[in-house]
C-alpha cells in the first residue's frame, strides 16, 4: 500500500506559477513510477506529467509541455510539479499517482495503482 498527500495548490492569477508535491508514505517510493492527473468540471480526468522511478525520464502532456516540470526526490519521497505560466484552462483538482508499471512511463490512469485525493488549482483571468 502507497499513501499519498498532494499539497501546494492554491488560487494563482495567469501567468503564475505554484509547485505541488506529493508526499509518499508506505512501500518503498522508489519503486514506483509517479504521474499527476487534472480533472476539471464536467471534464474527465487527463494525464498530466510523469516520471520515472529514478527520475531519469520524464513525459508532458503536450497542453503542459513547456511550462510544467515534474520532478522527484527519492530520499524525501516526494514527487513534485513546478507549474508555470498557468492559464485559466489549467484550473482542476490535481492529483498525483503511483504506478507499479516500470519498463516505461504510462499515461493511462488505469495503469496507476494508487492516488492521492487530489488538490485545487484555480488560475483566475
């Protein structure tokens, strides 16, 4: 079992930034591919960023690509998302995700084993 906390999401004017982590908790993080998720209203959820069990590679979705940076600090077990140059259509619940898959970086929600309840991220125009 994998416990994971997302924090750091908050209200943020276009073209600001907000970092989010997620803490893990349980079996051994760096086990584990992480991946953060969006779900806005009325919207299903889409994949956002992940990254590899080492940290050594990475994928973006391509409406991120550019302006958000996913990284990990496996001693901390911690994964992060540096968000930038937010605009009001990045507005949703993030959620981060632990992956059992490690022979390459899903995308599919389906592949992840374990989710955090998600924070709120509000870009106002």
């Amino acid at each position: 079992q994998v416990h994971l906390v997302e924090s750091g999401g908050g209200v943020v004017q276009t073209g600001g930034s907000l970092r989010l982590s997620c803490a893990a908790s349980g079996r051994v993080f760096s086990s584990y591919g992480m991946g953060w998720f969006r779900q806005a209203p009325g919207k299903e959820r889409e994949f956002v960023a992940a990254i590899s069990v080492r940290g050594g590679t990475t994928k973006y979705a391509d409406s991120v690509k550019g302006r958000f940076i996913i990284s990990r600090d496996n001693a901390k077990n911690t994964v992060y998302l540096q968000m930038n140059s937010l605009k009001p259509e990045d507005t949703a619940v993030y959620s981060c995700a632990a992956s059992g898959v490690v022979s390459r970086i899903p995308v599919r929600a389906a592949e992840y084993d374990y989710w955090g309840q998600g924070t709120q991220v509000t870009v106002s125009s």
